[in-house]
C-alpha cells in the first residue's frame, strides 16, 4: 500500500516533468520544477493516508474538542463530575487495593488453596480458641484427611550473641513439622526434624532471612554456631528464604516443646494449620475434625465437654477472611459511586453527543469535505444547545 | 475571465468520477483532463487531488490497477465503478438544479419579489 502510493505520487511528478521537458526546458530543471510544483512528497503521502483511514481519528479529536468546550461552557457542572469521578475512581481504587491486598494474601505458600487451619469452638457461646498440646497430639495421630498437622505459637523473645547486642525479636514456636506441612524449604542448613521436638533435645533456632541478612551480614558459616534465645544457647540450623514469613511475619523459628503447662488439655493457646491430603475436600476434612472433636468430648469430658473443632482456608488466620462478604459490599457500594457519576455525566451531555456522533461519522460519500462537515456538525450541536435551553 | 477559478468546495470528487467516466486514466491524468475540458479555468489544488482519489477508491465509487503509461512507465489508473457511476449522475443532477436555482435567485429583478 506504501509502496503504491509512493511509486504513484513519484510517477506523477516525472510524468508532470517530462510534459515540461517536452515544452523545451531541459531535463534536469524540469525535473526540478516538477519536484516543486509537486510540493513534499511526504505531506502528500500523509494526505492520502488521512484520506483512507485517519478520518476517523480526526473526527475523534473534534468531538473531543467539542466536548471539552461544553464542559467549560459549564464549569458548576463539571466541577460536579469531575468531583464525583475522582472520588469514585479514588474510592474503587483505595477499595480494590484493601481487597487485593487482604484476600489474595498468598502467605508465601505455593499452595494457599491447600492449606487450612483448625480451630476450636467452644458450642456453649460459639467462642473459637486455639486448641491445646493434647489435643493437638491426639488430631495428629488420627487424622487421614489432612497430610500433615502442626501447632505454632507466636512469642516476643530476645537474641544474643557475640555479634550485635541483644535484640528483641518474634519467634513462632512450631512443632518440628510445620515447615515440612506447608512444603517450605529453608534457603540455607536444614528444617526441623521430629529429634528436635523430643523433651530434652538439643535446642535449635532457624532465622527469617532479614535477621540474617541484618544481624549476621549473611554469612553463610552462621548455620551450626550457637546463639541464646531468651537466654538459652540453641544451635542455627537454617535460615529461611525472602519474602513472606509462614505462619506469622516472625523472624525466628523454634520447636515447640510440650511441657507441664502444655500438657494441659484445656489450655487452649496453639494455632493449628495443617494440608488438606491429595483429593480431600475442605468440607470432608471439616467433618472428619468434627468427629475427632466429638471423640475427645467424650474421652476427656472435663475439659472438652461441648468442644468441637472447625477446619477453614489458611485466610481464616488473618481475621480478614471474615469480613470478605463486608469487602465485597462495600467494593460494589464504590463501583455503584463511579456508576453514578458516569451517569450524571451522560445524561448531561448525551443528547448533544448522540448529535455530534452522529454528524461526525456520516458515510463520508457525500461530497462536502472535513471543513463544511465540521460546520454542520457545529451547528447542529448548538442548534441542540438552544433547544435545551428554551 | 482570464485568471483561473479556484475549485468550489466538494466539487472535485464530482469532476474526478466525471473525468475518469470518460476513460481510465492515471492520477496525473485526472488532473490534465480536467485542466484540458475546463480550458486551463479551473485550478486543482496539489495536495486535494491524490486523497481525493484514495478515498474515492476506498469509498467503491473507482477503483485502480497498475498499467503502463503512454510513455511506457509503470501508472496506477482509476476507472469507474457502477456506483460510481450511480454517484456521478445523481451529484450531478444535484448540481445542476443548485445551479438553476442560485442562477434563478441571481437574476430576479425588484418586479419579481
């Protein structure tokens, strides 16, 4: 198509060329001439171009035009509109990033889907609660739906070392297989083992990567030395990846260890999370806990009387999860805001536009060109204009 | 009347579809044929005649094919379409009565009105 129009526009300015050649003036002057009278041959190109397609750009460009002054024309009203679109454009987008932000939290976890967690109910008043040692012991041994169980607790502890001064820090306890149920790998050294959850076990520690990045400059020889963790020396044995910490945003990680307080089957302050086994359903693993809760009631009646346990999405854990259905009102409240002020704005301006479409995009086969078109359409808009007016 | 007239707006396309109805020509064609049947009294402005032409083609009322020119050159020539055709007779039955009427409103004397 270029390539025609170009070998076209240039075969028009030699043949134009050559009758002036064949009137007596020389070649190469002719030639000149030609090229003159021809004028730029790229501007001639563009022309022919607009002609094709551009049309309808340029008739965008008027319409807009012709838009923006009738929004002068009325500035009350417009300050309207423009009010009522910054604030339903800024609401929906401060909305969307809250509702982004809080229910596509990925937890770090490759499999978020997969990952639940169990809380208990006390049925008396619907109160939920962490569950105990013993209970979460006995949950381990018998489930089949999920393929792993594990209780953490979150605690402030300080770190010292030789290194830096002693600092205070967050420290999830975590049963030895907690790292493993959400299928997370430490970066550097290893992850707990079940050793290490034995009473009387060596004490370990593993660090969030920004503790060793910032207190140990990332050395790499930091996996086997000995730190004190609220006074008791606990050996590194890895440091976990960047990003988001699991199950907390806590910088280290220890076994959790039952003891005599733990052991007390209504003490009810462990976090359990857990993965759903290949093919199970949330709502079969739910009914499975329900009558492992049921079992232990009736086991230990004392302190698990009107007890039961719920299953639920990893979301659960941030509280958020809860006010999903307030979310998603509230993000529909906001769109409904912008809605309403692309309305107002339509009802305004419709009428008129309709007529400034409608004259713009007019089958371009009657013979008046842009120009007198752009005149029409002019009028009849104001024509529109008076109309509303009167 | 020796100076040449410009070009009344939205004519061109009328004399284009009517130059090309007498015989395929080239866009250089177009132009010296219209130049020779107005006798050098009408003036084409450069930059209207080749976007005129495309969007002629573009609109069905021509349409073109590269042929060799009388001096034996590569030339895209327009020839006419049968809306074209269609067009030609009706813009310038359109014309023709406009002329009437504008003639008629010229000459009308003070008795007249």
């Amino acid at each position: 198509m270029e390539r025609e129009m170009d070998a076209e526009l240039r075969f028009r300015i030699e043949a134009f060329a050559e009758d002036l050649a064949r009137s007596g003036v020389p070649r190469d002057e002719a030639l000149r001439r030609a090229r003159i009278e021809f004028g730029g041959l790229e501007r001639a190109k563009e022309e022919c171009r607009d002609a094709l397609a551009l049309r309808i750009v340029d008739h965008v460009v008027r319409d807009l035009r012709f838009s923006l002054r009738l929004l002068i024309k009325n500035p009350g009203f417009t300050a309207a509109a423009v009010i009522a679109l910054a604030l339903g454009i800024g609401a929906d987008t401060a909305m969307y990033s809250i509702v982004n932000g809080a229910l596509s939290w990925d937890f770090g976890l490759d499999n978020r889907d997969r990952v639940i967690i169990v809380n208990s109910v006390n049925t008396a008043h619907t109160q939920e609660w962490g569950a105990s040692y013993p209970d979460f012991r006995d949950f381990r041994a018998e489930t089949k739906a999920l393929a792993g169980l594990a209780a953490y607790e979150l605690t402030p502890v300080n770190l010292s070392d030789h290194s830096a001064l002693p600092e205070r820090y967050y420290c999830v306890q975590m049963s030895a297989n907690g790292v493993s149920v959400v299928q997370q790998k430490p970066m550097l050294g290893r992850d707990f083992i079940a050793e290490d959850e034995r009473p009387g076990a060596p004490p370990v520690v593993m660090l969030a990567y920004h503790v060793w990045r910032d207190r140990y400059a990332q050395d790499p020889a930091i996996v086997g030395k000995t730190v004190r963790v609220d006074e008791v020396p606990r050996m590194v044995i890895g440091v976990m990846p960047p990003g988001r910490r699991f199950p907390e945003e806590t910088d280290l990680w220890i076994p959790l260890l039952p003891d005599a307080a733990r052991e007390r089957r209504n003490a009810r302050g462990l976090m359990l999370f857990g993965r759903l086994g290949a093919g199970v359903s949330l709502a079969s693993a739910r009914a499975e806990f329900r009558a492992l809760a049921q079992g232990l009631a009736a086991q230990y009646p004392d302190t698990n009387k009107d007890i039961t346990a719920d299953v639920g999405p990893i979301m659960e854990i941030t509280g958020l999860y809860y006010i999903k259905p307030l979310f998603f009102a509230l993000f529909g409240a906001i769109g409904f805001v912008l809605l309403i002020a692309c309305g107002v704005e339509r009802r305004r301006f419709g009428h008129v536009r309709q007529q400034v479409w409608f004259a713009a995009f007019q089958p371009a086969s009657d013979f008046s060109d842009g120009s007198v078109r752009r005149v029409v359409g002019g009028r009849r808009a104001d024509d529109s204009q008076r109309d509303e007016a009167l | 009347m020796d100076r040449q007239l410009e070009l009344l707006q939205g004519t061109l396309d009328m004399l284009i579809l009517k130059a090309v109805s007498l015989g395929p020509l080239h866009g250089y064609g177009v132009l010296l044929r219209i130049q020779q049947i107005s006798k050098d009294r009408l003036e084409i402005q450069q930059g209207s005649l080749y976007p005129a032409l495309y969007r002629l083609e573009h609109q069905g009322l021509i349409t073109s094919e590269w042929g060799e020119s009388e001096n034996k050159r590569k030339a895209k020539y327009y020839r006419l379409k049968a809306a074209g055709k269609r067009k030609l007779q009706t813009e310038a039955e359109k014309w023709n009565r406009m002329a009437d009427v504008i003639a008629g409103i010229l000459q009308s004397t003070p008795e007249e009105v």
